[in-house]
C-alpha cells in the first residue's frame, strides 16, 4: 500500500446477484509513522480481517495509507468515493485530541450529511473499556456527488477497539449486551443507493425494517 496508489485487495466472493452493483468498500489508514514505514500499520489487516468474518455479500476493497495530512485526507475520501466508486469508507487513527488529528475535520469537511449515532455508539462502547474513550471523536458522514453516495466513517486505531465498536460487546455466554455500530450499516447504504449487504449474525446481525428486507437468495 501506498499513500497515493490503490491497493490491490482481491475481491472476497464470487458474484453479487445479476444486475446487482458489486459492493466497494474504502479502507483508510491515517498514521504518520506508518505510513512512513516505522512501523506496520495494523489498522488495514484487523479490518480486512472484520470484514471478511462478518460480510457474507461478495465486496472489494480499496486500501489506502497515508499520513496526518487533513488535505491528503480529504483528496483520499474524495478519490475513494467519486473515482474508486465506494459504497462505504471505514478510516483507523487520527480521531484523538492531538494537534497531528484531523481525520474527523477532514471527514467533516468532504461529507454532505453527518450521521451522529455512529459517533456516540462507538464512544458508548469503548467507555466500558477506557474513561479516556470521552476524548475519542470518532465521526460519520454520508458524501453525495450528482449519480453517487457513500458512508464514511472514523473508527478507532487499535484493532481491538476497531473489533469492539463494529461488532459491540458479548457477556460471558456470547449474548450480546450493548449492539456494535455496523448493524446499522447495511441498512444505511441501501438508504443511499448502494448494493444489499449481508451479514454473518455470528459476527454481526444486520437490522431492517421489515419492509426493506429482501427475501434468501435461491
């Protein structure tokens, strides 16, 4: 991965269903050392891992690397979302208190709609962890362009928390307690045009209306 070059993620499954959009989905690292080779960047792997566990629709992944540059992160976005044709944009780092931050502004600042829930779930979360999460300002937006509409959205940089606000939280028999962020995901892109995502329950139990679901594919 590079900062300015695609990343060349295989596709996860076969095909989407006739006439169907296949499903892209961006991955964004916002790390000045490791995008600057200190070290390996840990963000990209723990959400390609998330996502090949949770997704049972057949998606493709865009991944990018860059560093804490709120103009390079605003061009990354944009790129993913109007060129790359993302359906959905999950970033890792830059979402602290810290001068070097700026993911949330640059997010901000290309978005079109802001979706609070996923900000205030995912600090709900990582409370039951770390009292410092009320720092974190983990964010989304959805960015419209004239035939086009994504879900972008700041998530936290260690992949353990990644893990927690995607999927939530389970007590000692695996029921969960406090729902995780990405049950209201698939529902959301539908909202915006984007293709029908599935999930594995086990993972990740998608919510519909009951209206909006589509019957089991033969």
């Amino acid at each position: 991965m590079t900062s300015n070059s695609p990343g060349n993620s295989p596709s996860h499954g076969a095909g989407n269903g006739a006439g169907e959009a296949e499903l892209v989905i961006g991955l964004v690292s916002v790390s000045d050392r490791a995008s600057g080779g200190v070290y390996q960047d840990q963000g990209i792997p723990a959400l390609q891992d998330w996502l090949a566990a949770a997704l049972s629709t057949p998606f493709r992944i865009e991944t990018r690397l860059i560093p804490d540059e709120r103009a390079q992160i605003e061009a990354t976005l944009v790129e993913l979302v109007d060129t790359a044709r993302c359906h959905l944009v999950l970033t890792t780092g830059g979402t602290g208190p810290a001068r070097r931050d700026v993911t949330p502004e640059a997010t901000l600042a290309v978005g079109t709609k802001e979706m609070p829930g996923f900000g205030e779930q995912m600090r709900q979360i990582s409370l039951h962890f770390v009292p410092t999460a009320i720092l974190s300002r983990q964010l989304a937006v959805i960015r419209e362009t004239a035939d086009h509409a994504a879900l972008i959205m700041n998530l936290p940089g260690q992949p353990k928390a990644i893990k927690e606000t995607l999927e939530g939280l389970r007590d000692a028999d695996g029921k969960l307690v406090v729902g995780g962020i990405f049950a209201a995901v698939p529902y959301c892109v539908d909202l915006i045009g984007g293709p029908y995502m599935e999930t594995n329950p086990a993972v990740s139990k998608t919510f519909r209306p009951k209206s909006a679901l589509r019957p089991p594919a033969a």
